[in-house]
C-alpha cells in the first residue's frame, strides 16, 4: 500500500479518535451534571467552563468539517454529495442545542441546571447517533481517496485535547 493510501487510512482513524475524544467529553459533563445534583462541591462555574469548552470544540470540529472536509469528500466522491448534505443539517441541529446550551450556562444555577441537563440528553442521542453514520460513511470514503495528499483535512486542529 502507498503512503498516500496510508495516510487516507490514517485520516479515517484519526476522524474516529477525535469523535471518540468528543465523546469521552460528553461523558465526562454528563457526569459532572449528575455529580452535581447529588450534592457535590463542585463549583457551577467549573461545570460551567468545562461544558462550554466542550461546546466550543464540537463546534470547531462540525465547523472543520463543513468548510473543509465535506467539499473535499463531495468533489471526490459525488454520490456522497446526499449524506454530506445530511450531515451538515445535523451539524446545525447539534449547534442550535449547544447554542440553548451556551445561553442557560451565561447564568447557570441550581435552577436551571435540569435544563442543562434535558439539552444534554438530547444532545447526547443526536450526537452518538450522528457520529456513528458519519464513521461509517466518511471513512469508507477516505479509505478510497484517490492516492493523493490531503492536507485540508486535519480533525486534530479541532479536538478537545
């Protein structure tokens, strides 16, 4: 296999690893949520700042994505053109909750927190579900990029390390 070819490979893993890292992050919120709730010292500003870290880096990474790997993949590969159409609409659906995310955290309190917590939930199922398609979709057609070096896509810039 070429190098080129490895690469491609190497972009679909690491597209996987960085999902999986956003979803380590999901996680790690919802937790903090919970702990919260049943009585934890954590402080609201702390749960604060880590759930807005967590939604500014999704929002990078969706908005890497739209501006740079989805045109690469739809002039490669047209007959993808409908499911790249169909992620980018989930892209703005996960967007408009982490925005209602962004404005009850302006002010986030021991009432509002259920609120916080009804948007994660939501955000939580549209997310692993959207995540799981698009590795199935994207990584078979990185997997066929033609061998050729795509420096464009990087999701590493985008993560939430």
């Amino acid at each position: 296999m070429s190098p080129d070819n490895h690469r491609a490979r190497a972009l679909g893993r690491e597209l996987i690893n960085t999902h999986n890292r956003l979803r380590r992050e999901l996680r790690r919120v919802s937790q903090e949520l919970e702990e919260h709730n049943g009585g934890s010292i954590r402080p609201l500003r702390d749960l604060r700042a880590h759930c807005l870290t967590f939604c500014q880096a999704v929002t990078d990474h969706h908005t890497g994505e739209d501006t740079t790997v989805f045109p690469v993949l739809a002039q490669q590969f047209p007959d993808l053109a409908p499911v790249l159409t169909e992620l980018a609409a989930d892209h703005r659906l996960i967007a408009d909750i982490l925005t209602r995310m962004t404005e009850l955290l302006t002010d986030v309190s021991t009432d509002n927190l259920a609120a916080v917590r009804s948007e994660i939930s939501g955000l939580t199922a549209i997310v692993e579900s959207h995540f799981q398609w698009e590795e199935r979709r994207i990584t078979t057609a990185l997997d066929r990029l033609p061998p050729t070096d795509h420096p464009e896509i990087e999701w590493s810039r985008t993560d939430s390390r």
